[in-house]
C-alpha cells in the first residue's frame, strides 16, 4: 500500500509488516474514529496491454471467481459451529490467516480496492453520484477487456441490470464497478448506463446460466445481498447460502478445469482489519494455512497475475506488494 499524493500525503500511514492487530491497538489509545491510514488517492498508470495480449500462467486456465462477504473476523468464523461449511473449506484448501483488509473504512472503499488496488479518496458508503464517480481507465474490468478476456458481477437481489441505487437487500456499495465512470455512463451531469454497464453488472440469478460449459466468464466478482452476505444476516445464514452456492461453482468446468474462487470478507469485525480469506482451487495447496501479511492489494495483484493482466496499475510501487503464491502449487504469474 502506498501513499502517493499532495491530499494523502498527510494521512498516517502504515507501514509494510506493520501488523494489522497492532495497529487497531495504536488506534484504540489514540481514541481515533474509524481506521483510514490506508487512504489512497492517486493517478493510476494508462494501461498498455492490448486486446489478446494477456499471458496467463501454467495451470490457470479457468474462471477466477471471487466471492466477498461482509464484516467478520478469522476468529469469528474459522472453527465457528455456526459456520461449518466455510471451516471445511479453509481445511480442505488455503487459508491466509495473516491476511488483512487496506486499513481503511467503511465497506464501499474496500470493494473498490479489491478491483483497483486504492480506494480514490473514497470513505463513505455513498450510492454513486458526482462525487463518488471514479474517472478511471485502469480499473480491473479495463485491464481484462483490453487483454482480450471477459468479466461479470453478479450482484444478488440487484434486480434489473446495471444497477446504481440501492434498494434493500441490494446495495450498491458492495458493487464496486457500479462508481466507474467509464461504465456507469457518468457524463458529469447524468447517468447515461450503457451496453457495457448492462452486459457486465447482472443480478446472481444469471450466473447459473452462465456456469454451463463455455459460457463463464473468465473474470467473476459475486455480492450475496445483506442478508446472505452476513451484513444483516447471521453467520449461519451466510455459512448456509455458501453450502447452496459454492458447490454450483466448483462443479463447473470453468473452476474445475484451472480455475479459482476466492472467498474473503470485506473487512473484520467491529472495523478491525482481519476478515477470513480462503484460496479454493485444483491448485491450491490442500489444508495449507499461510501466516504472511498480505492484504487486499496482494490480493488483486493475484488475481491479475492469475489473468494474465497488468499488475497494480493504480500502486506506485507494485513489484512492493507480494503476491499470495505460497498458496498454490502452480505460480501466480507467467
């Protein structure tokens, strides 16, 4: 994580190795609101990869899917009774258990990072609007259509397409290519959604759809709704959405057949920084628990590499950041 601008300059910031654990502990006796030292708002670097220029690595052939959930921390859910199914997941494929959030809250700025790699001076949980449009080009959905690959979210209870007003239990602050101009039709006075925005922002309904043979993206970002996503709902509720959902997803060829699903929380409980992550995959190493300190740009940065994209377009420094590869038995770049 970086700092790279004249308004963030002045912001704490923490620096690499520095625990998540240790810092809520400064941040409770400082007797400071909510965490944002991870606040980033910087220029991201135009992309240069052209359409079929993506090189993805041996062994990821498939879907990179990613499926996020909402406000728990390892603790709460790892071994947790209420939460059998997630506990058997992290037993039986990766588990970073050193992993923590970008150090910045609420839970809107979060998603924007795990698709962007900063959260652009964002810190509320605002529907779209003037000034919660991000005027980039360097985005993750940016990055797979101009190395030549597909990409989708599908956001549960969302309803009709391309959806930029929340209406519970859809919100759209857990969809974060809904604040990219570029595809949500900003012009600086109206939304003008287009083609794109409808092609690409679907509710979960479709993915079942889209799980038969050739019909996958290889990009899929998946937002349960409040409920499900534990946000309102309790752990078991969201433990048992994910025992009806995740077996769809690793009985598809697109996961069985070089693919991944990562399932992560937004960010810890009670805004702490230390949200389960699970690497689910043919190519995960089995029951390997990670103590590393990754966090949400290790995270993305994995995932480009998965894709064969460019890596942390939008962080100064990327060759910084560790990829998540002790996790898997294949490397996350070519």
């Amino acid at each position: 994580m970086t700092e790279g601008s004249e308004a963030t300059r002045m912001r704490r910031f923490v620096p690499w190795g520095a625990s998540a654990g240790a810092f809520v502990a400064v941040l409770a006796l400082a007797g400071c609101g909510p965490n944002t030292s991870g606040n980033t708002d910087v220029a991201c670097r135009p992309l240069t990869l052209t359409s079929g220029g993506a090189q993805r690595p041996t062994g990821w052939t498939g879907t990179v899917f990613t499926i996020v959930m909402e406000n728990k921390s390892r603790a709460v859910i790892i071994g947790n009774s209420a939460a059998p199914y997630i506990t058997a997941l992290a037993r039986d494929h990766a588990l970073a258990a050193g992993y923590h959030d970008s150090f910045v809250h609420p839970s809107e700025p979060n998603y924007i990072w795990m698709v962007a790699g900063e959260n652009f001076g964002i810190l509320s949980n605002d529907d779209p609007h003037a000034g919660h449009t991000i005027d980039s080009r360097s985005h993750l959905a940016d990055q797979i259509e101009a190395a030549g690959l597909t990409w989708r979210t599908y956001q549960e209870s969302m309803g009709a397409p391309c959806g930029l007003t929340s209406h519970y239990p859809y919100a759209v602050k857990h969809n974060p290519f809904a604040y990219f101009s570029d595809i949500n039709g900003w012009d600086g006075a109206t939304f003008q959604p287009s083609v794109r925005c409808m092609e690409h922002i679907v509710d979960y309904s479709r993915l079942s759809a889209d799980l038969a043979p050739g019909q996958t993206p290889n990009y899929v970002f998946i937002t349960p709704n409040l409920i499900n996503d534990m946000h309102d709902g309790t752990v078991q509720q969201g433990d048992a959405w994910l025992s009806q959902e995740v077996p769809k997803i690793l009985a598809s060829p697109a996961y069985q057949n070089g693919g991944i699903l990562f399932l992560t929380w937004d960010e810890g409980s009670s805004q702490s920084d230390d949200p389960p992550f699970i690497a689910i995959s043919p190519n995960a190493k089995p029951g390997f628990v990670s103590q590393a300190n990754y966090d949400t740009s290790s995270f993305l940065k994995t995932v480009q590499g998965i894709l064969g994209v460019e890596l942390l377009p939008c962080v100064a420094s990327p060759e910084a950041v560790p990829a998540m590869d002790e996790l898997f038995t294949a490397p996350t770049t070519p």
